[in-house]
C-alpha cells in the first residue's frame, strides 16, 4: 500500500526516472532508498492510525520527505511533509544554542551562577552555573516531577509562571552541583529565561530571529501559549489497548477506535514545546555540517560533552547525546510528551540527518530513526555491518528482591505532611489495606512497605517516601523522591496550616 500521504522530493524522483532507462527490474539506488524506508512505517500506514513523518538530508540535499498514517485522526487529516508537530525534548538543542550563542558573543559566561541572570532562583548551600544546567549536573530537581507531587496533571495547562514559581520555593538540590549526571527539565526552562533575559528579547522572539529564520525553518517556533493556533498542526494518541505505552496495537475497527487523545495543554518552552516539520529539523541538523548559524565555535561547543567534578566525561554535550551507531558517531535527541514521540539524529562523518516525528506514544521514533539509517547508510557505506550484538532497545533492569516489609504499624506514620517548597499537603491515614497517602487531587496512593521508614508507590512522580524519626522515635518528616527529584521534604504538622 502506498502511504497515506505526503511525497518524496522531486529531485529524487529525477533520479529514479533518469535510472529508470537502464536494465528492467533493477532497482534504482533512490526506489531502493523510497522502499526500504517506507516499510519502516508500514504499520502507520492505514486508515484510522496516528502517524509520522520522516525527513532524510544528505550532503545538504533532502533525499526522502514523507508522512504517513493520520496528523488528526477524528477529521481524517493526513500527516503530510507539511504536518508540524510538538516534539518534546528535541527541543533542548535549541535552547542550548541560545545560550551558547550569547555565550560566544560574550553576553554572558556558561560559568555564570544562574542567579548571575535569574535573581529569582534561590542561593543554594552549593552554587549552580549555567554550564552545569546545560550538561543536566545542576542537582536542580525536575518540574515536571514536582509538579506532579505538587498535585498537577501533565494535561493541565502549565504556564512559564508556573514552573518559576515553583522554582522560586526551592531549598535543597539533589546534589552537590557537577557530582553527578540526572535530568532535568527546570534546568531547560531556566536557561530559556537566561537567554531571555541577556538578549531582552522573548525566548520564542530570539530563537526565531537568531536560528529558525536564518536557516528557513519557516515552519518552527517556541509554542509558549497554548491557545495559539497552529495551522497543519498534528495531535497526539495513546493506544487503548494495551496497558504499556510499547505494546501492540489492537485490531481493527472504526476509525480512531484503537486510540484516545493524549492531551498537552503546555504554556511553557525551553525544555520543551518546540513545534517543528520533519523537513525543518533536517535543516537544522544540516547546519552540523555548514555551520551558518553559529559557526565553527559554536557548532564546536554544542557537541562538546559534560564534565563532572571526578573530571570523568558523560554523554550528554549541549542539549545533545553524543553516541554511535554502526560505527559512526552519532549526535541527537529523543523527546516524549502526552503521545508525541520524536527523534532527530546526525551523523558527522558521512552528512547525514535523519528525523522521525510520531503522535502516538508508542511510536517509537528512536528505533524507527536508526533503521531509516540503516537504510540510507547501506547508500553510503554499503560495505558497513551493523555492529556485532547491536541492540536499540535499552538493556531490562536487573531482577532486586524486596527488602523485608517495615515492622511498624501504618498508624504510626499517620498525619498530615506539608511541603513548603511546594505549597502541598497530603494526609496519610492507616486502613485496612495499609498505610494511605491522600492528596485533594491524586486521590488515594497506596504506600507498600519495603523496609524500616521506607515505602513505595505505584505513581511516576513518588517512588520513593522515606520517614524521619525526631531522638525519641516520633515520626517528623517524610522524604519523597525517585526519578528527577531525592528527598524532597514534607514536615509532620502538629496543628493545621494557617490559610
């Protein structure tokens, strides 16, 4: 079947015509290319299912640009090259460049604490830089988790506002700053605000005028209000089959019948909110190579990685992760917000970019990005092999048998418990099932017990709760975290929060 819609580009199409007038039945490098690729998106490519679009540049030529499956499934909107996505993540890159750009120009240092720019952000026991924030070794906890322990929604309408007023209550970091490597979303936003507030521009002002217009990525902006609207623009899907986010799809049916909306309602940018084309990322990966927006130091500097205190390197450069792939250094970024998934990768040494941009959480852009690569670099490189035990999918977590359940009654720990550095309270009440924690909008989160003053919950954004005890055995306190966020403190009221 031939995808839904969209179209290869015309100078590829030449190419196969011109070819065509040699031996029958031999395939031509670009319908070998067309093919290989469209079978990477076959399951996409139905009447009824989320979509994607993929771009392909090469030595500066897009080679490939084509979408498939549906942008709007309830109005039976195809994704088309046109189609402009939310892509999450990917958006870090963008950011980093604002900062590093400013940073070349001499507008402000990557060394600079970021009070140096934000004096909002509160003086911590360790000083933060700007560099730090960028290379994700800040410790500064991640918005997203503590919104959710907070009491949000990720489908909630999140403001700017929001997020830096959560930012202004801070008073612990997760870690001595450039100890370790731990992501962090807050960091992003920061820096937006950093670029801000040096340029005297918006960030989406400043990003358009110095990186999108320059290189013609006419489509791409920093969708900083949620009420805006985006012409072509796709909406995002979660199976309702499956439980799992990577689990099969379901049969057939009507229209849209396997899937439900995944809301986003975002008023916020930098560590995300980048709404971009398949092709208008391809471009930007393209200035890897020219380097016409930026130039050689900066291009330099977005792909220089992180260095932590131990003076060891990580992984992760300007909003970047520097990795491999059949040998071949690899420069990218994923991203992951309500259904949209995403993936923009280049590769140095043989010119190439590849995008893949998907609205349905379980998309799977990444592994889609690197066998649309396969198939390119089989043009470039056809004597290459895939590496020997290659494998795209992240290694399953070693096997940990639970420590033994704490001795102590759920009814000790029963209380109320408040956060100031969020503003939020939750009850935890002993019931027959267990110990109880209840939040005015969560509802009811069941602590299992793993050992003495430690629980675990089922939830994304509190793994973790660890209870303090006061020298006489009271309970005071408890710890939350897991994930982006350790030890956030909650105090156990002895009388009720003045309102």
């Amino acid at each position: 079947m031939r995808p839904v819609a969209g179209s290869a580009l015309l100078p590829l199409v030449a190419v196969a015509l011109l070819a065509g007038c040699g031996g029958a039945g031999e395939p031509t490098p670009s319908s070998s290319l067309e093919r290989g690729i469209d079978a990477v998106f076959a399951d996409l490519d139905r009447p009824g299912s989320p979509g994607a679009a993929v771009s392909v540049i090469r030595d500066g030529e897009i080679v490939h640009s084509r979408g498939y499956g549906y942008a709007q499934i309830e109005h039976g909107v195809p994704v088309t090259p046109r189609t402009v996505f939310h892509v999450a993540s990917v958006s870090k890159q963008f950011t980093a460049m604002a900062v590093t750009m400013l940073a070349a120009e001499g507008a402000l240092s990557l060394d600079d604490r970021v009070q140096t720019h934000l004096g909002f952000v509160p003086e911590f026991e360790h000083p933060v830089t700007v560099r730090q924030m960028i290379h994700h070794t800040s410790g500064i906890r991640d918005q997203w988790q503590l919104l959710g322990i907070s009491g949000w929604r990720l489908d909630d309408v999140i403001t700017t506002e929001h997020i830096l007023g959560l930012m202004s209550r801070q008073r612990e970091l997760n870690f001595v700053p450039g100890s370790e490597y731990l992501y962090s979303n807050m960091g992003y936003t920061l820096l937006a605000g950093t670029a801000a507030a040096v340029s005297g521009m918006s960030f989406p002002e400043f990003t358009a005028a110095r990186i999108f217009r320059p290189l013609g990525m006419n489509r791409t902006h920093f969708h900083d209000d949620h009420e805006h609207i985006v012409p072509d623009r796709a909406y995002s899907y979660r199976p309702v089959s499956t439980a799992e986010e990577g689990g099969e799809e379901g049969g057939g049916g009507r229209m849209g019948a396997e899937y439900t909306k995944a809301v986003l309602s975002y008023a916020n940018a930098g560590a995300t909110s980048l709404f971009t084309t398949a092709d208008d990322l391809a471009r930007w990966l393209d200035n890897f190579r020219h380097e016409t927006v930026g130039g050689p130091e900066v291009m330099e500097m977005m792909t220089t990685r992180g260095v932590l205190n131990s003076e060891d390197t990580i992984a992760y450069a300007h909003g970047l992760s520097i990795g491999d792939h059949r040998g071949l250094r690899t420069v990218g970024h994923g991203g992951a917000d309500a259904g949209f998934r995403a993936q923009a990768t280049w590769y140095p040494e043989a010119n190439v970019g590849v995008v893949v941009l998907t609205n349905v959480s379980n998309g799977n852009p990444g592994g889609r990005a690197r066998q649309v690569a396969e198939v390119v670099l089989d043009e470039v490189f056809p004597e290459a092999e895939p590496e020997e035990g290659e494998d795209p999918s992240p290694p399953a977590a070693d096997s940990v048998p639970s420590p033994a359940p704490d001795p102590a009654t759920p009814a000790a720990y029963a209380g109320s418990y408040y956060s100031p550095e969020l503003d939020a309270l939750y009850h935890l009440q002993a019931t027959d099932e267990g110990l109880v924690a209840r939040h005015i909008r969560h509802g009811d989160i069941a602590l299992e017990p793993r050992a003495r003053d430690e629980f675990a919950t089922d939830r994304w954004f509190m793994r973790e709760v660890r209870f303090e005890r006061t020298p006489d055995g009271s309970v005071a306190a408890m710890r939350v975290g897991g994930g982006r966020v350790r030890n956030l403190l909650f105090i156990k009221l002895t009388r009720p929060l003045p309102r």
